[in-house]
C-alpha cells in the first residue's frame, strides 16, 4: 500500500502564519491600551514582570 501524502488542508497550505513577535507587540499594545498606559498592570494582565514589559518594549522601540 503506497503512503498517503498530507493533504494542502492539513499541511496549513493557504493560511497565514503571524509571527511570534507581532502577536506580542500586538498583545502589548493591547494592553497598553486598555489599562491606559499603566504599566504595571499591563505587564500584571500579560502575566509578565514589570521589567520583562520594559524590556519588551525597549526591543520593539517604543
């Protein structure tokens, strides 16, 4: 019996991938957004430290 190939469906052809970092920028904009600036809570809403938001935001410029 000859092996089945996978089908275009699910080897995802068709579909856009969003990168890693772009869904993080966007996570913290988002955040950012909703707390209003505050740091300290986004970093709280994101699950991440208070330096890790900093350093995030440093690396992507803002």
């Amino acid at each position: 019996m000859p092996k089945s190939k996978k089908s275009s469906a699910a080897s995802g052809a068709g579909r856009k991938v969003i990168p890693l970092a772009v869904m993080e920028k966007q996570a913290i904009q988002n955040a950012l957004k909703i707390t209003k600036d505050d740091k300290l809570k986004a970093a709280r809403m994101l699950g991440i430290g208070k330096t890790t938001l900093y350093r995030k935001l440093k690396e992507y410029g803002w």
